[in-house]
C-alpha cells in the first residue's frame, strides 16, 4: 500500500464481527494499526486484540454479542457508536461452520449457521449503513465471503449455501447504496490457517489435497485476508465497489 495511505483511519471507528481470534482479530488488529478504534464484537472475549491495539495506542471497545440474533447484533453496533463516538468502516466477519453431509446435518444446524453468516452480516451492515446515513459518514462496509462463494464445498452444504449468499447480499447492498455515498465490497479467503480449518490442515490426505489446487503452494496467514480488507477500505481502493476479491494463492484459478 502506499506510504501516503500507512495512517488512513486517524480519527475514524472501524466495527469488526468475529474479532477475537483467527481472521477478525487479525483484521481488528490491522485497521488499529492503520490508525482507527476498533469495537471489536463477538460472543467470547477478545483479550488479545484488545492487547494488541492498546499496544498500538488506538482504543478498543468489546461487545459481546451473537450476531445470529438481528436485534442483539443491531445493539452492538450502536454500543460500539456510543462508546467510541462514530463509525467509519464495518467488517463483517463473524461465521461458523457445521461439517456434516448434507444427508446429515440436522435443519436447526443449518438454519444455524444461515442466521450467523448471512442474517449476522445483515443485520450489522444494515445498521452500520443506517448510521453512516444519518451522519453523513462515506462509510466502507466489507463483508467476508469465500472461496465457497464461487463453488460448492464437500461437507459444508450450509457454509457454501451462506457465503453463496454473503456475496449476493453484498452487490445488493453496493447497487443500493453505492448512490448514496457508501462503498461495500467483499474478500473471499481462501484456505487460511485458523482454529476453523485446523483439522483440515491436520488430515494428511486432505491437506494435500487442497495444496496440490492451490498455486502458491500453501495455506493463507490470517494477516494476508487483513492486508486485503485494509486495502478495501482505503483510498487506494476508492473506485472498487461491488466487488469480491479473492485472497486464495490462486484456489479458484485452477
């Protein structure tokens, strides 16, 4: 990124769900580097984001909240207004995953996670969006899709079907209020090491699997899908809307 560009969220908020571990704390931690407060909601603790960004003298402000609930996840946001006192970026990150057959999984499992990762992301950009308007703000809203985005996903019917569904609602959002003045985009992670894929990576077989698809040869850091949300919501990225870009070392070029 340019140099220009290193302290471009001085002064501004930037909301991340799922920030307290693998992806969302790694994004968290990265915009309090590029200068904004973090309120940082999820529904465990987020103690070592929270370290990191008071380490880099921006403030942090933790919700806990399950975003698979429209009206709890909409309160967080207005918390993390009322505590920092603005909202500039919105990072919808939060998403679980359920790893039975499709034969298997059981309906309250799949509604599960459809209520996390589509109806979670929203009900927070909806109220990130509704803030932006009412205060004149030329918010940037970035969603996380994935890879699973493009294609179908062997023992995750419901996380395909979710983040299928994330990128819809994303050039929905971009078509509704990009003439409004707000920017939404989406990044598609690929294979990325985190708690969620740690069995994955842990399986032999499968493991090998996915490397022998993926170009670069190895599995993305959490801090690469940051680097690429911080590019979305900076003013290198001003002109890219509606856009999902993909974080996969070459995944879906195979």
């Amino acid at each position: 990124m340019p140099a220009t560009f290193t302290d471009f969220l001085a002064g501004e908020v930037a909301l991340v769900t799922g920030a307290s571990r693998g992806i969302g704390a790694a994004i968290a931690v990265a915009l309090a580097g590029l200068g904004a407060d973090v309120g940082l909601v999820q529904r465990g603790h987020a103690a070592d984001a929270v370290r990191a960004i008071d380490a880099l003298g921006r403030r942090a402000h933790v919700v806990q909240a399950d975003v698979g609930d429209p009206a709890v996840a909409e309160r967080a946001v207005a918390e993390v207004v009322a505590s920092l006192g603005r909202l500039d970026v919105c990072i919808c990150n939060a998403g679980i995953i359920d790893r039975d057959p499709a034969l298997e999984i059981a309906p309250e499992e799949f509604q599960r996670v459809l209520a996390v990762n589509v109806g979670g992301a929203f009900a927070v950009s909806r109220a990130a969006a509704r803030t932006f308007l009412e205060n004149g703000t030329r918010g940037r809203i970035v969603h996380l899709a994935s890879v699973t985005s493009f294609h179908g996903s062997v023992q995750a019917a419901a996380y395909s079907t979710s983040k299928g569904a994330v990128a819809q609602l994303m050039r929905s959002q971009a078509n509704e209020w990009g003439p409004r003045g707000l920017r939404v985009n989406a990044v598609a992670p690929g294979w990325v090491e985190t708690e969620m894929t740690a069995a994955l990576r842990e399986d032999p077989v499968r493991n090998a699997e996915l490397l022998n698809r993926i170009p670069l040869g190895r599995w993305a850091t959490p801090e690469e899908v940051a680097d690429a949300v911080a590019f979305l919501v900076s003013p290198a990225a001003r002109y890219v809307h509606g856009h999902v870009l993909a974080v996969d070392g070459g995944y879906l070029s195979r």
